[in-house]
C-alpha cells in the first residue's frame, strides 16, 4: 500500500529505499497476484511456493511505505480515509488468503495444514483472494497518480477531453463485466466450489482478470481525482 503525498527525487535521508525499490516491488507482486489467479495453470506446488513470495513482497510492500501506519486512527480529508479504508481491507483480504491458504497446504507447509476444516477453507479461500483482486485494482486506482510519478509522469493528465473520463470507465464496466460472468465470480464471492479451466490459455485467463480489475481501478482513479480537486 502507498502511502500518502507525492513521489520521493532519487533518496530521502541517507537509508531511504532507492527510488525504483517501490514500483519493481508492486510491479512483481501485481505478476504474482494475478498468476495466483490461476492455480490450475501453475500447479500446487509453484501456487503455494508463490503465495509464501507474495506474502514476503507484501511484507516489503508495507515496510517501504510504512508510512500509512502513521495515518491510522488520524482524522483527514473524505479522500484521505478513504485511501486508509481501502488500505486496511486489502491488508485484511490478503491475511485471510495467506491464513487460508497455509491451512490446506499440501506442498509448501503441510505440517501446518489442518485436513478436517479443508471444506471450510477452501471455499473461504476463493473468496478472498478475489475480494482481494478487486479491493486491489480499488487500490491501484487510488494510487494511480503517485504510480505515474515514480514511472516518471506527471501525475494526473491535464487537457484531457470531459468525455474520456466517462468513456472509459463505461468501456472497462463492459468488461469487467463480461469477465464477472465468465470467471463465475459470484459463485466464488458466495464460497461456490470452483474449479480451474484448465481448456483456457494462461494469457487469455490473466486478460479476464484484468478486465475484472478495470472498472475497479478506474473507479479509484476518478475518486481520488475528484477529492484531490475538492
């Protein structure tokens, strides 16, 4: 999670994280994440291998941007909390995964592993790594600007025509829509037992999941440009 302000010039201090550390370390767990989404694809063994790599990028996620650990409890703008609401959701989606997941382990963990509650779990664990996608690509969006700072823009674009906005956002509802319906969604969020296509390419499986993410990160970037103007 980001936190607050604008993108850091080069170092902040003398044991400041080296400027490009933050993005290729959200840029590796957005990869891993989204692979994660595809278990049938990987394998359990390199799934749960990935999840524990995950687990240690989100741990390194939170320590280079510890600072939104300052912001808890504060008192701020409607923008501002709800960036720190976004924030805490994800962190609690991203637990429940990591908990769920070492409770079925099978290959990474097993000594861990609790067999009997596998039926519980399993379903709980669907539903949380795609309540974790969305809450996500929410978060992505609310960032989106700081994203395009350190990628070396300028933050938000300027000029831009009013109907672009609205245009893209309508386009990226289509198709996170058509990608609702087609991975099962609601069935997983409601802890349906799922099961991996394995007759679907790994490429076309991870473009439904970003069409999934769209709407949501578009809907964060229109809030967070509309607070930031208010």
């Amino acid at each position: 999670m980001m936190s607050g302000g604008t993108a850091p010039k080069g170092r902040q201090g003398r044991n400041a994280a080296p400027r490009w550390l933050r993005p290729a370390v959200d840029a590796a767990m957005t990869l891993v994440y989204l692979l994660q989404m595809t278990p049938g694809k990987l394998g359990n063994v390199t799934h749960e291998l990935a999840g524990i790599g995950f687990v240690v990028l989100f741990a390194l996620h939170h320590v280079l941007n510890r600072g939104w650990l300052r912001r808890l409890g504060g008192r701020g703008s409607l923008r501002s909390r709800a960036v720190l609401a976004g924030d805490v959701l994800l962190l609690a989606c991203v637990v429940g995964v990591a908990v769920t997941g070492v409770l079925m382990s099978r290959s990474a963990l097993p000594a861990l592993a609790l067999p009997a509650v596998s039926h519980v779990v399993r379903p709980l664990h669907g539903t949380l790594a795609y309540l974790g996608l969305m809450t996500c690509a929410l978060h992505v969006g609310l960032h989106l600007r700081m994203m395009r700072a350190y990628a070396g823009g300028r933050g938000a674009r300027r000029g831009a025509p009013a109907w672009r906005a609205p245009m893209q956002l309508a386009l990226s509802m289509a198709l996170g829509a058509m990608a609702f319906v087609r991975l099962g969604v609601a069935g997983k969020l409601f802890g349906q037992p799922s099961f991996p296509d394995g007759m679907t390419p790994l490429a076309l499986q991870l473009a439904w999941h970003l069409a999934l993410a769209a709407p949501f990160v578009m809907v964060g970037s229109m809030f967070d440009e509309g607070g930031r103007r208010r």
